[in-house]
C-alpha cells in the first residue's frame, strides 16, 4: 500500500541549505533557510509532485549519529512543510540517523521516514563504517508506539558493502526479518535499478519498492513499469543538487509520470 492511497508516486528530494551547527553553514539564519526550503518544496507542488523527503543532505559529512542542533532544526523545517503543505505526502531523512528521522518525522507529523545509510548490513562511506540501525529503529518505534511506515535504502550505491549478500537476500532481510515496510533501490544505472527491482519483488511480497535515484525525463516511464514510485533530485536540479529546481526539467519528469499512470 502507498501513501495515502496513492501509487506510482513522484516525490522531489526537498534539501535546505546547510544548518547551523554544520561545517558548510554560511551564516544564514533559520528563518532563511525554511523560507528558500518552502519556495523549493512550492515548486514541486505548482508541477504535481506528490511530496518531498527533506533531507539536510547539505551538512555532510556528518556521522552516523545526528547532532542534537540538527534535529532540532529539521523538526522545525518539518513542521514548517507540513503546515504549509498539508496535502504532500512529506519523508524525513536525516543523514545518517534512522532513529533521529524517525523522532523528527513522528513530532512533524510526517508520512514515513526514509533510511538511506544503512538498515541491515554495514557499509563503508566517505564518513567510515556505518552499520545496520534495523534493531534500533524498530525498538524506538515501540516505545514510542509509533506506526509511522519506514522505509529502507538497499545497497546504496554511493557506499561499499561489507561482505555483501545478494540485492534480493538484502531485501528480504529488510523487509521480512528487520520489519522495514518498504525499500529504497538504485543501481549505477537504470539499467541495474531495473534489473534489481526485478530480483528483488518475489522475494519482499507486496512491500513497496520505490527508486531511489537515477530517474530522468528520458526514463522516468520506462522505470515507473517495474517500481511503485521514484525520487528525483539531481535531474531536474540540472545534475546539482546545490542548483535550485528548474522548472522545464520538473515539467517534463511529470509529464513522463502521467503518463506512465495512464
């Protein structure tokens, strides 16, 4: 089941400038930086995306456990979305900390809360050794009673596995054996995503499988046969996702995504 009944979703990685307390912060006040997040996310909703994941992508590196300002500060711009746009579906990543997307998202109200490093497993990133936080999250979500739906990356391409397992083993830890209610794949390619969703769907039942990247206006169709949804970031922010969204590239992705629902 997607959220709120919708399928083949499109949702725009919604990514603010670096917050206070990060390397990469120039200054800006808070107030700044949730009004130019409010006119990204409100370019998403003027072309019919139907959501975001707010993610401060922005303050890398970072480690696998948030600071105590960054939370705060993405509660905050959370909230911000959420009142502002009631109707878009919202996701919360906070790099790298499931446990502290998952306490950002349930005091946001969000819909679901997106793991990207890592769920099962671990991994090697430009920030070191990141290790599976399944045991983690699924023991804050029941003491928080939280249903909040979470969703975990697979093999992220942007990191190295340590003593990887097949794509579709991995997929089948998350989901049936770690309780993860959806995945996040992306290959190197599309052609790789495509060939992952495809071992991968017998082996996690009726989870959702939404693309984690590498969509495009030219493949965005082809790929919404094989996944239930995709996010998009760096296309339509002209291969940068410092650039702000351009609205031609945005236009023409969601094009491409009506028609694959029609």
């Amino acid at each position: 089941m997607m959220f709120r009944g919708k399928e083949k979703i499109a949702i725009g990685m919604a990514q603010p400038l670096a917050l206070p307390g990060s390397f990469r912060h120039g200054g800006e006040s808070i107030g700044t930086i949730t009004e130019k997040l409010l006119e990204e996310v409100a370019v998403y909703d003027r072309y019919g995306y139907d959501g975001v994941i707010l993610q401060n992508f922005n303050d890398i590196p970072v480690l696998e456990a948030s600071s105590i300002e960054a939370v705060a500060y993405m509660t905050h711009l959370a909230g911000a979305i959420r009142r502002e746009f009631p109707d878009q579906i919202l996701g919360v990543l906070m790099i790298w900390d499931g446990c502290a997307s998952l306490a950002v998202a349930e005091a946001a109200g969000a819909d679901f809360v997106r793991v990207e490093h890592a769920y099962v497993g671990a991994e090697v990133t430009s920030a070191g050794i990141l290790q599976g936080q399944c045991a983690q999250i699924t023991r804050l979500k029941r003491k928080l009673g939280s249903k909040m739906p979470v969703y975990a990356d697979v093999y992220e391409p942007h990191a190295v596995q340590i003593c990887p397992k097949p794509v579709e083993d991995a997929a089948f830890d998350a989901v049936c054996q770690c309780f993860a209610d959806g995945l996040f794949l992306c290959g190197r390619n599309a052609r790789e995503s495509l060939e992952m969703v495809a071992r991968t769907r017998p082996k996690v039942g009726n989870a959702p499988i939404i693309l984690g990247g590498g969509s495009t206006g030219d493949n965005v169709y082809e790929l919404l046969q094989q996944f239930d949804g995709v996010c998009v970031g760096a296309w339509i922010k002209d291969g940068d996702l410092l650039n702000p969204v351009n609205p031609d590239r945005a236009r023409r992705y969601m094009e491409q995504v009506e028609r694959a629902r029609a």
